[in-house]
C-alpha cells in the first residue's frame, strides 16, 4: 500500500463521506445532502488525486438517488385528479403506495451498493475510474 495515500487527509474525509451517505437513509437524506455540500466545498482540493473520482462518484449518487426519490412520489400526484370517488381514490393511493415503497427501497439497496463499492475502491487506494 502506498502509506502518502494511506495518510492524506483527503482519504479520511472521503472515508466519512461515504458513511455519510449511507447513514442517510435513516435521516431522511439529510445527512445525504451535507454530504454532498462537503463534496462540492473540497472538490477543488482533491483534484489531481484517486479522491477526485470518489467524490465524482459520490456526487452522482447522491442526484441519481434524489431523482429516484422524486419519481417514487410521483404517482400521488394522480391523487388530486380522482375526485371524489373514494373507490379510484383507495386504488389510486393503494398502488402508489406500493410502487412508492418498492422504488425507495431500491434506491436506498442502490445507495448503500455504491458506497460500500466506493468504500473497497477506497481500502484498495484505486480511483473509482479513470477520469
């Protein structure tokens, strides 16, 4: 192992990060978005090394798992349009419902997959890609 990367500062916050991320489901994402503020805030420092892919790579997580959220809840928007026949209502919220859960579970399977992939990439001192 190279022990200048081992020892960058860098590698810590980069670390913490991506626990950050995978916390944040628990939070509600909001631990997801501080994250992605300090990603934004010391991008600029880590330019040039292997951290500059974790945290490319970390970005787009956390707007691809934003997107995936928005999409999920956007089915009970039909809700508004069923009137007021409780029977449409019922099915309409009932199957949103479902499809809400089952698309923020993914998202959040998805999340924690491309942390802990980052986290390895991480351990094993390689970039997540070549940029």
């Amino acid at each position: 192992m190279n022990s200048s990367i081992d020892q960058d500062p860098n590698r810590t916050l980069t670390l913490i990060l991506y626990v950050l991320y995978i916390v944040a489901i628990f939070t509600g994402g909001l631990l997801a978005v501080i994250a992605l503020i300090i990603n934004y805030v010391k991008r600029s420092d880590v330019q040039g090394s292997i951290f500059a892919s974790h945290f490319t790579w970390q970005i787009r997580t956390f707007w691809w798992y934003l997107a995936w959220n928005i999409i999920a809840f956007l089915p009970f928007i039909f809700l508004f349009f069923t009137g007021e026949n409780t029977d449409l209502f019922a099915g309409v919220a009932v199957s949103s419902t479902v499809f809400c859960v089952g698309v923020i579970g993914a998202a959040w399977i998805w999340i924690v997959y491309r942390a802990i992939r980052g986290l390895i990439a991480l351990n094993d001192n390689r970039p997540m890609y070549q940029p």
